[in-house]
C-alpha cells in the first residue's frame, strides 16, 4: 500500500538531502515505526507521502500511484493524525466526524457516527460533548474515528501517542493493533523506542535523511532494541 522508491528531498542545493534515496515497502495490516532524532528525515518522509512536499527525485506511492501525479486519488486512500489532531474545538466529537466525513464525500446517520466513535475507543457520554473540552488521548480517538469514517487503507502517524499519559498510549496501541487486524497499512514517525517494539511489526531507524536500520519486532526486546537505536544514531 505504501512504497517509497530512492525517494529524495533536497530543500537547497547547498544543503544535504533531508531524505535520501529512501526504499521502503509497507503492506496492507503492516505497521512500520520510524524511529530517529529530530531532523532524521521521519517527518520529511509522512510529508511527502501526504503530498505536502514534492520529492526531489524518486517517487512515494500509494496503492500503487505516484502521489505526486495523483494528489487527490492518494488522499482518498489515507488517514493522517499528527502530534495534535486538529479539530473545531465548539462543535462535539459527533459534529466533527460528521463534518470531516462529510468532506471525504461520506455520509452517515447519528448511530451510524456514534458506532464510528465508539469503535475508536471514545466513551459514548462525550460524543456529545464539546471537543475543546476534550483531553490529547480523546481527540486521537476522534481522529482515528475519521480514519474510519473514510474507509482508509492508509494510516500516517507523526508523534502521536507524544504527551499521552501511559494509558492513552495503551489505549492508541490498542487501537493501531485493531486497524492493522482489518488491513490498514500504518506508518508511523516516533521517538518512543518502547511504544514503537509494543505496537509495530517493523522498526527503521533514520539517522540523517537515511535508513540505516530496518528490523522485524518478533523476538526482539526492549532492551535489545534501545540498544541497537543508541549504536545507530
């Protein structure tokens, strides 16, 4: 579903490349964590994969389309929560999946929407509440609620469990596991070593626009994964 062929990003001629001939492959029910410092290459890559950046050279696509050529078919396809979820903080949760559903050409009934909410993990007593009083970890479900509403085969994460308290994260994890089950082929950008070996199939390690590292998660530990991320970086 996701495919990034010795895709490059260059911002000035004079500068090194923020991403450097990345090749990366993430199939349907995968989740593929990023690991890095900041200035990596991990935000450039989610950016690029979202279209907001052209690549210099190479290609990112996304159920096998160039999103460069096709910016609003590759859109359909995907979902996008970064650090903070960016909601209309007077309207309820149910107003605001209602609205950004409407926009991704959906519509769906009152229980129809509630299901939706319900099924990202948020209690039923504040669907109707106002967002601006929601916590980070309800306006994540919120955000995973409309990933659902578009019907997305793509999921890409910046930072997304960053300033959750330990059970919001296991909750989040719990929610990515759920949406990797059905199909969903998630990417996400992160600096939690532990989160990431908990909740991803594979791990890459950047360092300085480049995958240096790429690693299964099966039989590796914690621990064994800190390490190896301390020696790369």
């Amino acid at each position: 579903m996701l495919q990034a062929i010795d895709l490059t990003k260059q911002y000035a001629l004079d500068a090194p490349a923020a991403l450097n001939r990345l090749n990366l492959t993430i199939g349907p029910g995968e989740i593929f964590c990023l690991l890095g410092q900041n200035g990596a290459g991990k935000t450039t890559t989610i950016n690029l994969f979202l279209g907001f950046l052209k690549p210099t050279s190479g290609q990112a696509l996304i159920g096998g389309l160039n999103v460069a050529d096709h910016p609003v078919e590759t859109k359909k396809l995907l979902a996008y929560l970064p650090e903070t979820v960016m909601l209309y903080p007077n309207l309820s949760g149910l107003e605001n999946l209602d609205f950004f559903a409407s926009l991704a050409g959906f519509r769906y009934s009152q229980a129809e929407l509630g299901d939706l909410l319900t099924r990202a993990g948020l209690q039923s007593e504040a669907h109707d509440r106002r967002v601006g009083a929601y916590s980070k970890g309800m306006r994540q479900k919120v955000g995973i609620a409309i990933a659902l509403a578009k019907q997305a085969k793509v999921l890409l994460l910046d930072e997304p469990t960053s300033g959750l308290d330990p059970k919001a994260s296991n909750e989040f994890s719990d929610l990515l596991t759920t949406l990797s089950r059905e199909g969903v082929a998630i990417l996400m950008a992160t600096h939690d070593i532990f989160r990431a070996k908990e909740v991803g199939t594979r791990i890459g390690i950047m360092r300085a626009g480049q995958l240096v590292e790429t690693l299964p998660t099966t039989n590796l530990t914690a621990n064994e994964l800190e390490a190896i991320y301390l020696q790369t970086v």
